[in-house]
C-alpha cells in the first residue's frame, strides 16, 4: 500500500496531499480531548501492522488496519494514519516523503469511507450482526484502498484494470484477514469498554 | 448463573487472543518482512548483475531494470528472471544508476559507482601493444602490469564473491525490534505533546472565563 518515492507524477502527489491536508484538518478538528490515548493506541497499532507481511500473493502485502481505524476513530483515522505512515517513511523508508499525502489518503480515505457504511450499524445489540459489519469494514477498507492505488497509477503508464485485478487478487488474503482481525477487536471492544464504540458514533 | 459464566469465559479467549496477537506483531516483525523493493548490484568481471527483492527472501521477478549513465541517459533496460536476478555487460565502465520499477508502486535504485569496476578501467583503455611481453624475455620482473592487474582482478572477483554476497544479504535485514519500539515510543509522545497543549489550552480558556465571570459579579 505503500507507493515509493519517484513513481507518480506531480499532479498526482499534489491532488493526494492536498486531499490528504483537507482530511486531516476534518480529523484534528473532530478529535476530542479524551480520545487523543485512544488515537494514539490505534496509531501505533497501525504502524506495526505494516510489518505482519502475508506470503500470499504476487507481491509483498501486509495488514493495513485502516478498515479498523475508520471503525474506532471515525475522521480521527486521517491524522492517526498520518503519523502511522510518516513514521514507517522515516524508520522503515516505506514509501517516502513525497508520496506521504497520496499514501495517507490511499489508506485513510476507505477508512472513513467505511465508517460511514459499516460504524453506524455496529451499536446493533445482536453482537453477530455487529461482528458481520465489523468484518465488512475491515474487508472493504482494503478493498476501495487497492482500487485507489490502481486509480493513482493511471498515470504512470500501467493501465488500470490491469492494475486493478492484480491489486485486488494480491490484497485478497488481506482483505479476509483484516476482516477477521476488524470483528475480533470490535467483539473485545464490546465486552471490555463497550463505551468507546459508542462515543465515535455519538459524535459522528 | 450460567450466561455470565459463559461471557466472562467468552471475555478472557477474546482478551487472550488479543493479547497474543499484539505479542506476536513484533515476533513476527523481527524476521525482518518488510514491504518496500530493494536493489543491489555488484560487478563480476565484465558483468554487471543486479538483484531485486521485497524484505526477506521474497523475489522481485519479472521486474524492470533499467540502467542510466551518470547523465542521465538511459543505456538499456531488461526484466529480472524468477530469481529476482539480471545480469549484463556494460559498454562503459562509469557510474551506473540502476532502477528497479517491481509494478504496483513499488520503485527503487541503487548506484554503482565507477570504482566497482576496480582496475578493469585500467586494463581495458590502454591494451599498449609494445608493452605486450615478449616470449624470449619472460621472467617475473618483466611480467606485464596489465595482465598481472588482469589476473589479479580475476582472483580477486572469485575472493570476494561470498563476501559480496554477505553485504547483499545484510542488506536486505528489514526493520529492527529497536526500530519498531522506538516508532511506538514517538507516537506516544507526540500524542502525548498533543494531549498537554490541548489541556493546556483548555486550562486556559477555563481561568479566562473564571476572570470574566469574578469581572461581571464586580461590576454588578
């Protein structure tokens, strides 16, 4: 999910950070006092995420999380995939400093994308329809972020559905796995602090 | 009774499967899997040979490889085998920039500087014919210096090969446990630089009311 440094274009990179710029003002500004730890925990968890490499598939995958940011955090996921990807840019030169605006929106846009689909739902008192809608943010996250990744190489001479098919078969087991990991924290969520999942969605 | 059993055991698998998981994530990170393409290149004789790979032993196969001059100006270009690997001869012997584009916004480079070619340059550019040892006065203090640096290139090439090999596999070690656990260690304290100016502010705005409404109780 990372693009490296040198691979798109300008008009690209300055459409991803200005995005990216505009997302990330929306999410500070929505971001309460009290959720700052929160953000911070789910920050952190995002940024070693990108580590867990899954085997599968033509290129090199890893978790993302973003479908699970978006969940928890609402708009308070864009500045905290900011910090996330900045930091892997700087420590584990994962993309770079050019591509961090278009990084970030790749990542951070599904993650609100599905908060607005799946987050509303999940105060369901049924805890399975909960965990359903849980796996479909996790899974459709990943999903609209390697179409965005598609969408942002247009320009660089692969042409997209090429790019789009090989993306989303690669990002598949992602796609499953963030799925699952997406339901497992919301049901331990739920049992442990049932109150944080309801605050995203008294503010939302 | 039985339904709270139940949960309470439900809530510690789910706690003890969560627990494991963000154990693991560092575990599992130290096997160095990274997410970013490499390259590598090394000269071998009159061969250049170029290695791309993702973090660990993942392959960047059919990858492409293009080669530029210090100008700029690109020399050739070709796709790596399903070992990751292509190989070629320069025509000059400068500074080459290589670039591996591995597809799906994977991209980097890796420079070779003019030097890697050794005494190569030396022996290629001045093949000085009368220098050339004749058979009736060979002996060692006559040795030609060309074919002497030739020959010792040559073992030289085959010496080091293992160590090239090393400094390539070094390379390619992905993030380290430190690495990781100081990333956490600055979002932590930027969110927790973010938390104080934020109360701080809240703070402030709090005393600022207090002395606008002691203000309007004096001036009532």
């Amino acid at each position: 999910m990372h693009i490296s440094e040198g691979v798109l274009s300008a008009p690209v990179l300055i459409t991803g950070a200005a995005l990216t710029v505009a997302g990330v003002a929306v999410g500070l500004k929505k971001m309460d006092n009290e959720r700052i730890p929160q953000v911070a925990v789910l920050t952190s968890a995002f940024f070693v995420a990108s580590l867990i490499r899954i085997p599968l598939g033509p290129s090199a995958v890893h978790l993302v999380l973003n479908g699970l940011l978006g969940l928890v955090l609402g708009w308070s996921a864009f500045p905290a995939i900011l910090v996330g990807v900045a930091l892997q840019g700087l420590i584990f030169q994962f993309g770079g400093l050019t591509t961090l605006g278009i990084n970030t929106f790749i990542m951070a846009a599904p993650a609100i994308l599905c908060y607005y689909i799946f987050a509303r739902g999940i105060s369901h008192r049924n805890s399975g329809v909960a965990m359903a809608l849980a796996f479909g943010c996790g899974f459709v996250a990943i999903l609209t972020s390697a179409l965005l990744l598609a969408a942002s190489l247009i320009f660089t001479g692969e042409s997209f559905l090429e790019a789009a098919k090989l993306l989303v078969v690669a990002h598949l087991p992602v796609m499953v796995l963030e799925g699952l990991v997406a339901a497992f924290c919301l049901a331990f969520l739920m049992k442990v602090k049932p109150e944080l999942l309801g605050a995203t969605h008294a503010t939302g | 009774m039985r339904p709270g059993k139940k949960e309470s055991l439900l809530r510690k698998t789910t706690i003890a499967i969560f627990i494991a998981f963000t154990l693991t994530v560092p575990l599992m990170a130290n096997r160095a899997l990274a997410h970013k393409v490499n390259v590598f290149a090394w000269v071998e004789g009159d061969t250049v040979f170029v290695e791309g790979y993702y973090g660990g032993k993942k392959k960047a196969q059919n990858s492409l490889v293009e080669v530029f001059d210090e100008a700029g100006v690109k020399l050739l270009e070709g796709r790596t085998n399903e070992k990751g690997e292509f190989s070629f001869e320069p025509t000059e012997k400068t500074e080459l920039r290589i670039v591996l584009t591995a597809g799906m916004g994977h991209k980097n480079d890796f420079v070779l500087p003019a030097s890697a070619f050794g005494g190569a340059i030396l022996s290629q550019s001045s093949p000085s014919p009368e220098l050339q040892p004749s058979k009736t006065d060979f002996t060692a203090a006559t040795i030609d210096p060309h074919q002497l640096e030739e020959m010792i290139d040559k073992a030289l090439d085959q010496k080091l090969a293992p160590v090239i090999k090393l400094i390539s596999d070094t390379r390619r070690g992905g993030p380290k446990l430190t690495e990781i656990i100081g990333g956490i260690g600055y979002i932590f304290g930027l969110f927790g630089v973010a938390l104080y100016f934020s109360n701080r502010k809240k703070k402030e705005r709090g005393q600022r009311s207090e002395v606008r409404g002691q203000q309007n109780a004096d001036s009532k």
